[in-house]
C-alpha cells in the first residue's frame, strides 16, 4: 500500500487554500486599517487629555505642536512644551511613524495650540486623518475652547463607529 498524498491531492490542497487567501486577505488588509485608524483616534485623545492634565498639574501654560518631519502625511510629530518653542524638550510626544497607512493633517492655527495651565482647555482646532487610499479624510478629533471637550468624530458621516461631526 502507497503512502504519502497523490499529486492531484496536492493540487487540490493548494488551489483550495489559494482560494482562501484571495478571499481573506482583502478583509485582513481593511480589518488593519480600520485598527490603524481606532488606534489612532485614541491615541490623539489620550494625548489631549493628558496634555490637559499636564497643564493642570503643573499649573503653567503648555504649547502643543504639529511638524510635519518629511513630504508624506503618515511621517509627523505631535509634541507638547512647557515653553512657546518646538525646539525645546517634549514633555508628551506622539509619532505618526506607527500610524503609516494614514493620511494627518492639521487644523490648529500654525500647527499649534495652547493648552491653558488654570483650567486645561486647549485652543480650538482639529486633527483629520484617514486611509491614504481613499485620499480623503474620514475622522476628525476636535478640541474646543469654551467647554474644553475633545471629540472624536466622522466626516460628512457616522464612520468607524463614531458619530457625524
């Protein structure tokens, strides 16, 4: 008695599993998109409310800064400083290196905002980002002066799970 598989056996196997790529690996590829950007959406919250803490804390005005560091949207800084100057050493930073299928843009008055050290409210402005793929933006997070809120929001739309702005 033979043992071992036939070659048409093999081919089978391979075809079959062929199959299962083409149809899995589209939805694996939007599946970390879409993780990439809920990643994303928090990490810019997390950063605004501690920089809001931070102020608070330390009771002193902070400067939070966008650079971009290159000509790709996905190759960005955003930092937070205890003086007006972004050359000065971060007290929080966060890289968009990781964030590299995405596609930032700042809305804050010269890439900056101000975070009051009394209260903790930050400038008005927004970030907005999404696929490079799609080339346009899908989500904004907000800040807002009056109340000092910071929402995270979909463009034009509910996207992502989050409500239109």
């Amino acid at each position: 008695m033979a043992r071992g598989f036939s070659v048409i056996e093999v081919v089978i196997t391979l075809a079959t599993m062929g199959v299962l790529l083409c149809v899995f690996v589209p939805s694996y590829t939007h599946l970390t998109e879409k993780n990439q950007i809920h990643g994303l959406a928090d990490d810019l919250q997390f950063f605004f409310s501690q920089a809001r803490s931070e102020a608070v804390f330390r009771n002193q005005d902070l400067w939070g800064y966008y650079q971009q560091t290159g000509n790709d949207n996905s190759d960005w800084t955003l930092s937070l400083h205890a003086i007006a100057s972004p050359t000065s050493v971060p007290l929080l930073t966060l890289s968009g290196r990781t964030f590299n299928h995405l596609h930032v843009e700042s809305h804050f008055a010269d890439n900056r905002f101000l975070v009051e050290g009394i209260n903790g409210r930050i400038n008005s402005g927004s970030i907005s980002f999404g696929l490079k793929s799609d080339g346009i933006d899908k989500l904004k997070v907000i800040t807002y002066a009056l109340t000092g809120r910071i929402k995270t929001c979909g463009l034009e739309e509910e996207r992502y799970g989050y409500p239109q702005c």
